[in-house]
C-alpha cells in the first residue's frame, strides 16, 4: 500500500489534504512541523511527502533542503502547498529539488496530480525483459526492480549471447549495458533489435552505462536505444523509465490494432460481416497471377438471391436483411479456406474458386443453391441463381467477371433457382 507524510502547522488542513489522499487508498502519517517531518522521513517508507510552506519551525523550500542534505527522501515525489501563490517562493522551492508547488486555494490540482501518481505508482507491468549487463551486482538490482513491476528477466553477461536469443524469444523491452564481456557492445545489442523483421525491430531499447558524457549518450541514442540511463541506477528513475517506455509501446500496438481494425472493416461488409467488392478488387490480381503461374483452373461465381425486392416489400427491410445474413451464413459455411467468398452488393455475392474444374463448380455451386432452397433463410422461402465462368487464358477480371454476370441473367431468365456456365452460352 503506498505511504504519505503530510507536514502542516494547522489540523484543519491536515485533515483535509489528508481526505485527497485517503479517496486514492493511500495511507497518511501526518507531522506539525519540519523538526517531526524530519524525523518521521528518517524512518523511511514513504513513498510520497506533501507539506506546506510554512510550517512554523521552518519554512518548505529550507525543509526540503534539508531533506536531501540528510538524504532521507532519494526518488520520492516533494509536494508543497501555499496559502498565497508567489512565483518567486515556488521558484525557489523548485530550485531546492520540489518536485510540485500547488496553491491551498486549488487544491482540485493537487487532487488531480495525486490520481496521476497513485495510478502510476499501482502499475503493474507485463512481459519479459532482455537484460544485457556483466555486473553481477547491477543484474541483480536491475532484477529486483523489473520484478517488482510485474516484469520477469531473462540476464545476459555478453552481447554475443543476448544477440543470439533475439529470433527466438519474445521480449518486451530490452536494457543493455553499453561495456560488457566479450567483443561486442551494447551498441551491438542495440543494432541487433533494430536489424530484427517486422515489429520485433521496434522493441524499446534502455540503455545503461557509467560513462556519462554527451557523446556517448548520443552515440547510444543514434543507434537506436529509446532512451538512457547513467549508473549507478537510482531505483525510482530506472521503474519511471521503464514505465514509460512500456507504455508508449502499449499506446503504439493499440494504435496499430485500431489501425488494422480501421483497414478490416474497409474491406469488410458491415451486415453480413463478409469481405466486401473492395477486398475482392484488391485480390483478384493475386489469385489471377497465382492461377496462371501454377496452371490452376480459376472459375468465378457470381450469386444473386431471386425476387429479393418481393422480399423487402412483403416482410419488410428488416426481414430482408436478415434473408441475407442468413444466405452469407450458408455461403461462408460452404466455402473453403482457399476460396475468396464477398458480398458484392446488394442482394448479389461473389465466390471464386481457385483449382476446381469447370465440373466441380458447377457441381459446388448446384449443391449451394439447394442449400439455399431448402434453409428457409429468416424463415423465408428463399432461392439464388448463379453464373459461372472459368478463367481464359490472357482474359482480364472484368472480362471473367462479364461472362459470369451473363450467365446470370440466363440463369435468371430461364426461371431462377437455377446454376448456368458461361461455358455453356458460347
């Protein structure tokens, strides 16, 4: 459970900072001043300090000097309050280390600071970290750390031996040494991830290193590495930044999910939940290549439910809508994983059928239309036509498409409920 020391004069505004903190399930030790501020925090285990300006044995911004003189608050959030704002105090104690100053007055900013704080603080991260580091003793702080996060470790000494596990394992974030056993760097950790296929390449990268001087940092940064710690590692910032690393990669996948969502539902009809004429465009190209290249028969079958606008007029739109997920639902059921099966408008549905002969889809497209016949879609009497043509040679879709659409409106004008080839026009 996270821990506060509150540091104010006045039990009134104790009580009433203290209820903030209370609505976040954050448990609060309270002191009336530095001199009990300063002892409670050399007690340790707090995980947040929040006092006022005035504290009647001291002043905060000469508190909170204090605090790190004695080290008795390293990674904690200091917060402190005002009665009046005065930009020259607030200067002051940011310049002493306070992390935030907040007026007494507006204290809904400081309720909204603290629900930041305690949701990233209550964080628990996922997933497996690649941890490159030939210190026995900075491995093992680094673990301790990580696994407190919810994180779980798999530690290399070399970069050779980091490298080679890349292809095979799924990690989530990657922190590397910069100077490790063996020939090869953490620069060369770095390059490797970057080099991966695919998103495997946009792992975040945290790397460490003792040597703090610009040029290296940039070296590292240019190589790829999302951002850089200097050792030795101070618990709080390492959690910080590996939080916020893990976090940006969290809002990047969801990003990428809604965008392959966004790119689906463009190539998806939204009442039958079938591809769409869209879908069925972009792949024709690949299944005419594949159908020439491999010399596999490529037969398109257009579909069309009969008297659809009877439907409609008689039961209603509802009713017909249903008529057609129905008949989608057969369609779908039927087809094959190696057939390409669209709702290409209306009342109308495209199947192409990739390696059949001309007999066996004529063959499959007269078992489809007894299926039809006899489901009674929506709890309608309901048939389809179909056409069929088989793909020539040096014949373009439109032209495929063409006869198929022909031998449709036969199929239509010879009574409906009926399969008619191409074949069989010409």
């Amino acid at each position: 459970m996270l821990k506060a020391l509150l540091i104010d004069p006045s039990r009134f505004q104790r009580s009433v900072i203290e209820s903030i903190f209370r609505r976040r399930d954050v448990e609060v030790d309270m002191a009336d001043g530095a001199v009990a501020g300063l002892q409670a925090l050399a007690q340790g285990g707090y995980n947040i300090l929040c006092f006022s300006l005035e504290l009647g044995d001291m002043r905060g911004p000469e508190f909170y000097r204090e605090v790190r003189r004695r080290r008795l608050a390293e990674g904690v959030p200091a917060l402190m309050l005002a009665a009046t704002p005065d930009k020259r105090v607030f200067d002051d104690a940011i310049a002493a280390g306070v992390t935030e100053c907040f007026p007494k007055a507006r204290l809904d900013e400081l309720e909204q600071y603290i629900g930041q704080w305690e949701r990233r603080s209550n964080r628990r991260l996922s997933g497996r970290v690649l941890l490159v580091e030939d210190s026995d003793t900075a491995a093992q702080f680094c673990s301790e750390v990580m696994e407190r996060l919810g994180l779980e470790v798999s530690r290399y000494r070399t970069a050779e031996e980091a490298i080679a596990t890349l292809p095979h394992e799924d990690y989530r974030i990657v922190v590397t040494d910069f100077v490790l056993e063996g020939l090869q760097t953490g620069l060369s950790v770095i390059r490797a991830v970057r080099a991966l296929p695919g998103r495997k390449a946009e792992l975040p990268i945290l790397a460490l290193s003792a040597l703090d001087n610009v040029a290296r940092r940039v070296e590292i940064l240019r190589a790829g590495a999302n951002d850089f710690v200097t050792k030795p590692v101070v618990a709080e910032e390492l959690a910080a930044r590996l939080g916020n690393l893990l976090t940006l990669r969290m809002l990047f996948e969801q990003l990428a999910a809604q965008h392959e969502l966004v790119k689906e539902m463009a190539v998806r009809d939204a009442l039958t939940s079938l591809h769409n004429r869209h879908h069925l465009m972009a792949e024709m190209p690949r299944l005419l290549l594949a159908a020439r290249e491999n010399e596999q028969p490529l037969t398109l079958v257009v579909i069309d439910v009969d008297h659809f606008k009877r439907i409609n007029d008689h039961h209603g739109h509802t009713r017909g809508d249903e008529v057609l997920v129905a008949v989608a639902r057969l369609l779908a059921e039927a087809a094959s994983d190696e057939q390409l099966l669209v709702r290409y408008g209306g009342e109308e549905f495209v199947c192409v059928l990739l390696g059949a002969t001309p007999a066996q889809a004529e063959d499959d497209a007269d078992r489809l239309r007894e299926r039809i016949a006899s489901a009674y879609p929506a709890g309608i009497e309901v048939t389809a036509s179909f056409g069929l043509a088989t793909l020539r040679p040096g014949e373009t879709f439109d032209q495929l498409f063409s006869r198929a659409d022909e031998a449709l409106y036969e199929a239509k004008r010879s009574g409906r409920n009926c399969v008619v080839s191409a074949d069989s026009l010409f």
